[in-house]
C-alpha cells in the first residue's frame, strides 16, 4: 500500500506543471483515490501529517492534532520536512500536501464511520 501511495506521489511530482490545472487535479484525485481503496484493503484509516517541527494534518490545519491523532490515528507524509533546499523540493512538498489533503478529507469520512 505505501508503495502504491509513493508512486502516485511520484507520479504527480513528474508532471512538473501547476496542480490547479484540470489534467493535473484529474491525476491527482484518481491517484487518492487509488490510495484510498488501498488504504481500505488493508483496514489502514490513519491520517497523514507533514514532518518538521511544527508537524499538520493537511485538511485539517485547525483542528486538534492530538483529537485526530487519537481518533483515526496518523503516518507521516515522508520529504515534508522543514528544510526545502530548490524549487523542485518545494513543489514536490507542494504536491505532497494537495494529495494529503484530498486524502485525509476522504479518509477521515471512512474513519467516522468505522468508529460508529
């Protein structure tokens, strides 16, 4: 599953044009929602969060991050850290936190409801 996530992620980070456009929020949705059905498969409704020192649930930036943590549980989006050495970094980090976020709006659906 990790590895279908990953790839997705790699595969909207070779595109290398601006995420806004219809083509490339297209990927990007087929791609979450590839992830998601992995995600389901393998009963894996955690959150994910960017790394650094000040770690956020994209979607979900205002909310309590210990509530969610406890309630769907979370894993780290890996390369979101706080250091962005080039422009390629900062739009991969870009792109990395567009996909959580649709990601984690979906799967805290999911987790809502396998708590109930």
């Amino acid at each position: 599953m990790k590895n279908l996530l990953w790839l997705s992620l790699l595969a909207l980070a070779a595109c290398g044009s601006d995420i806004r456009q219809s083509p490339q929020q297209d990927v990007l949705l087929n791609n979450v929602a590839k992830a998601i059905s992995a995600a389901k498969e393998g009963k894996d409704h955690n959150l994910m969060y960017t790394t650094g020192r000040n770690p956020v649930i994209p979607g979900f930036e205002t909310e309590d991050f210990d509530a969610l943590k406890k309630q769907c549980g979370i894993k780290p989006i890996l390369g979101t850290g706080d250091v962005i050495k080039n422009p390629s970094d900062k739009q991969s980090r870009r792109l990395k936190y567009q996909f959580a976020k649709e990601y984690n709006i979906k799967m805290y659906e999911i987790c809502q409801k396998t708590q109930n």
